[in-house]
C-alpha cells in the first residue's frame, strides 16, 4: 500500500453533477480513453496513451503505463472498484519531475447519486518525498486543482458524448 494512514499526504478535492445516472457515468469514465481529457494544461504534461496495460481497468490489481506529453511515464494500478459507485488507483515511479516530489498519488473517482444525476468527486492525495511537502501544499496543489477542474469537466463532456 503506497498511502497508509498514518501518511502525512496532501489531499486536492474537486467535484462536479452531471445529468446521467451514477451507474451510465461509470461504465463510461472507468474505461475512457486518457488522451480525450487529460490534456496539457500549465506546467503539467497531458496522457499521450497508455501502455501495459494488462486488462479491462475493471479488477482491483490491473496496471498500466500512462504516457505523458513530455516525454514521462508513470505507473499506476488500480486498488479499489466498487461497479458503479467508485474506483481508486495508485501512481508511482515517476520518470518525470514529480519523482523529485512525490513517493506516490493515491486518485479515487466516486459517483454518488444526485436526483436523476450524479455528483463525481475526485479525489487526488499526494504523498511527499521528505521535504517536500511545502511545495506539494503551497505549489504544485493549487495548480493542480486547476488542472483537475479542466480535466473534469472536459471528462463529463465526453462522458455525455459517449453515453448517447
């Protein structure tokens, strides 16, 4: 486990509703294609592809290899699915920059009913490489709940595109 309880980690939270119902959202956001809404944005490289991946992205235990923008990868293995409700997943072994910040980032995706829609709330947890946690708190965080708010609305809009 890359984040245990006791972890001092600095957690980014967005959120936003959508129209379509908690269980049609997440059969289309689990398996989406990273590319469409994980774009460059700032000083953050966007999802190029993905490579190893070494099944559907529907079993706690499958991995993957996001390719990034510039020139980076990451590895990241899915630790929770819960059908229609949430997911959760890891990422280490940062070639790029954040490997001189981070151990780890633990991201869970929840979708909880809201009327005849769905609230998703997404949850970015980094956990600091010693020294580092004024830059993750005081940087690198208000920035990327910026780059998680584009890329969650960019994901909705897909997901609405898709689910027709």
């Amino acid at each position: 486990m890359l984040i245990a309880a006791q972890d001092a980690t600095v957690p980014v939270i967005v959120q936003t509703r959508s129209a379509l119902a908690p269980e049609v959202l997440f059969a289309v956001i689990v398996p989406i294609d990273l590319t469409l809404v994980f774009r460059k944005w700032g000083p953050f490289p966007g999802v190029l592809g993905v490579e190893n991946q070494t099944g559907a992205w529907d079993r706690v235990g499958q991995s993957r290899n996001p390719q990034l923008s510039d020139g980076s990868t990451a590895f990241e293995r899915l630790t929770e699915y819960t059908e229609g409700h949430s997911f959760a997943y890891e990422l280490s072994a940062f070639t790029g920059r954040m490997r001189h910040l981070v151990r780890g980032i633990r991201g869970e995706w929840t979708f909880t009913p809201d009327g005849l829609g769905t609230v998703i709330r997404w949850t970015y947890e980094f956990s600091p490489l010693p020294g580092r946690r004024f830059v993750i708190r005081r940087i690198v965080a208000p920035l990327w709940r910026r780059y998680m708010a584009t890329s969650l609305r960019a994901t909705v809009r897909e997901s609405n595109r898709l689910a027709k």
